[in-house]
C-alpha cells in the first residue's frame, strides 16, 4: 500500500507541473526578456541557488543528498532515493528616468526532480524544469510624427509584447572512475514556444487611421546535451576539495515561425481591438536554432557536516545564437558566482536552530544583452535556509529556502533598471524505495 501511495504522489507532482508549464504563458515581467530566447534559466535548484548558485564543483551538501542537474557527473555520489519539488515567486519592479516605477508578482512551480542510485557510485537523475521565460509589454512614444514641423501634433506609439518561454525534460547518469573522478551527463528535450507582438497605433482617433499589429510565434522543440567532470581530492574522510567542469554541446534545435501582419482599430480607452484583415499570414518552412556553446569552471571545498564554500566562472558564446539563420545580435556572457553553507551542530538534538544549514552567496553577471550600445549587467546576493525535518526509519526531509535580491540593467542611456526578489521553496525527500525490507 505503501509502494502505491508513494506512486500516487509521484504522479500528482509531475501532472500539475506538466499542467503548469503548459498553461503558463508569461512567467516573468521584464522588458529584458526580449533578448534571445528569453530570460535565460541555469539547472540549479533551491539549495544551490542560496549559496549564490554555487554548483560545478558541488555534489553531496553536508550530509544531505542532493540533485544537481547543473553538473551530471554530482549524480554518482547519489547513494539513496532523492526527490526534489520546488515553488518560485518573483517581485519584479522597473524603473526609468521620468516614469513611474512598475511592479509585478509572478508565481509557478520550478522544478520537478528525481535521483536513484544504480550501484554504488553511479545514478539515474530525470526531471522538468523551465529552459527559457518571455514576459514583456510596454511601449515608446513618438511626438511630432508626420511632418516633423513644430506645429505638428500627432504621435505614434510603438508597442511591444511577447510571452511564453522554453521547458526542458532532462535525463542522465554520473559514475564514479576509481575514488577521485567523476563524469556525467545528461540529454535534454527542449520545447515550447515564444511569441512576439510590435503594433504601431495612432492615438489621434478622430483621424480614422488603421494601426497595425506584426506577430511573430516560433514553437521550438529538439534535443540538447551537456557533459561534465568532478575531480575530488580528500585530506580525510570528512574534507575534500573538488574540481568541476560543465559544458553544453551547442546543438541545434528544431523550429516554425508563424507570421502574422493585421490591421486594427483602438477602442476609446485606447485598447486594441480585434484585427480587421490579414495582410500577410505565412507559416515558414521549418528551420533551426543554433544554442550558444556553455561552459561551467568550479572549485569547492567541504568539511562534510559542517561548512562548504566554493566558486564558479561560467562563459556562455551566446554571439552564437541564431533563429532560422539569423543572428540574434548578443553579446558572450559571463557570469561569477561565490558561496558557501555552514551547519553549527548537524547532530544536534537539544537546539534544533543549530542543525540549520545557513546559506550566503554573490552573484556578478555580465549578460549577453546590449542594449542602446551599454552591457547590460546584473548583480545579486543570497540567502538561503536548510531545514531538516524529523526523519522516520527509511526516510530523511528537508525544507530549503532560498532569497535572491537582485538588481539588472541601469538608468543610464535611457534603459530600465529592474530589482527584483526571486523567492524559492523546494522540499527534498532522501528515501530508501528500493531496498527491500522484510514486512511490507
């Protein structure tokens, strides 16, 4: 009975998170997600995420199991049953020079994981999580547009909008070679799609002109793959230092862009209408999209059960980046993330706040966006709690909590400098499902 409600909860978790992903459309606000794909999303989970999203060189956390999608050669020291479900709640607000600040609230699932040991230095690890997120809407207005004399009054206003984003469903294996080095990797099906709208509107209604509406959906779908090292070095058998390393084979994936062109009228209050004819409708022929070569640099260090710091350096050739053969126009990335957990007394029994797992980290990324001729850039710190549950015979929980607070863009150049929050909860089960056990 057992065996039946573990698989009933299983098959819960994975249908509302399919559900989710399915029926989200934008799962981010910011004008920044225009760029590329979409926001970009790394594979790190909550527990990384509150050490700055340490992961290259990490593998068990303490003594805890743990999944690390980010560097498949961490799945050979998975030694038990791991499950990892997790929440994201963003607070987004925008700022511009002369405008009112905007701020948005978003809300979904994250992530979906599951690690299972095969033999004793090696695992399966399977999961969903989000790829790409596009959210954005907001317009520029152009005075004095017609004539150009100064009596001119008319304006026109440029619109743009785009939602959707890419999710991936990921499978893969690491293996211990000998007692220090570890590989992994994992095979990745990408899909979904993005969805794109520029308008060009009149607000002068009394002029009878028709506005105009382009859109451009692409569904995207196709295989990804990504590889990696661990090399470990024990000065006992609680300390180690690792070495780790994490690339992306840039693959390219299959798409089909749809292309639309309408006209439309704007009602009284400015709000766009339905389309009043079609010029142009065309689906293209199916084509590809070239992903940017990524590749991940890790150092770490761990006294188990007591503290863990680590860095990683991580390049991403998103210059790269090409949709039906054209280049996206971004720039290589780099990005700099340092961290670290500590646990006062991970066998405390008296002083439960001392078998907590205190997280910091910073992180410093120059992204592949430029925008009005500046690099965009983004910097944040986190926080992040790791808080055990009381375990049964078979079973070990815990409750991870992570904070990112972070700033991206600027207010120079006219550009929208954007804060946000991002808010994570995920709750990892250690569980021993397939031993067999004597009474059932």
């Amino acid at each position: 009975m057992i065996k039946f409600i573990r698989f009933g909860v299983l098959v819960l978790l994975t249908a509302a998170t399919v559900t989710a992903n399915a029926q989200s459309t934008a799962t981010t606000s910011s004008p920044y997600s225009r760029y590329g794909l979409g926001d970009y999303n790394p594979a790190v989970l909550p527990t990384n995420i509150g050490m700055g999203g340490i992961s290259t060189a990490i593998n068990t956390v303490g003594l805890f199991n743990n999944i690390n999608p980010a560097n498949p050669a961490s799945y050979s020291k998975i030694g038990i049953t791991v499950i990892d479900a997790g929440l994201l709640a963003r607070i987004t607000t925008l700022n511009k020079t002369g405008q009112n600040s905007q701020s948005n609230n978003s809300f979904r699932l994250s992530h979906l994981a599951f690690g299972i040991p095969v033999s004793k230095r090696s695992a399966l690890a399977f999961g969903l999580m989000p790829y790409t997120e596009m959210g954005y809407n907001y317009r520029q207005k152009l005075n004095n547009f017609g004539t150009g004399l100064p009596a001119d009054t008319n304006a026109v206003n440029y619109i743009y909008s785009g939602d959707g984003g890419l999710s991936k469903i990921y499978l893969g294996y690491g293996f211990g070679i000998g007692s220090h080095l570890s590989i992994g990797a994992n095979a990745s099906y990408i899909f979904g799609n993005l969805k794109e709208t520029q308008s060009t509107e009149i607000p002068n209604i009394s002029l009878g002109v028709l506005n105009s509406r382009v859109e451009e959906s692409n569904a995207i779908n196709g295989f990804n793959y990504d590889f990696g090292a661990q090399y470990s070095i024990d000065f006992s058998l609680r300390r180690h230092l690792t070495f780790g390393y994490s690339g992306s084979a840039n693959t390219k994936l299959n798409t089909q862009s749809r292309y639309i062109v309408s006209n439309y009228y704007s009602d009284s209050n400015g709000d766009a209408g339905l389309a009043t004819d079609s010029i142009v409708n065309r689906t293209n022929p199916k084509g590809k999209v070239q992903l940017p070569l990524m590749q991940h640099f890790g150092i770490s260090y761990q006294n188990d059960g007591k503290f863990l710091i680590g860095a990683d350096y991580s390049m991403g050739k998103w210059s790269e980046l090409t949709v039906d053969g054209v280049n996206r126009g971004l720039r290589n990335s780099r990005t700099v993330n340092v961290g670290g957990q500590f646990t006062p007394n991970i066998n405390s029994l008296s002083n439960y706040w001392a078998s907590v797992d205190y997280r910091l980290g910073f992180i410093m990324d120059d992204t592949y966006m430029v925008v009005n001729n500046t690099n965009i850039k983004r910097y944040a710190g986190t926080i992040g709690f790791g808080l055990p549950l009381r375990p049964n015979n078979s079973s070990f929980y815990k409750i991870n909590l992570a904070a990112e607070v972070g700033r991206r863009g600027t207010l120079a150049s006219g550009l929208v400098k954007e804060n946000y929050i991002n808010l994570h909860l995920s709750f990892t089960l250690n569980d021993k499902w397939f031993q067999k056990y004597r009474f059932d």
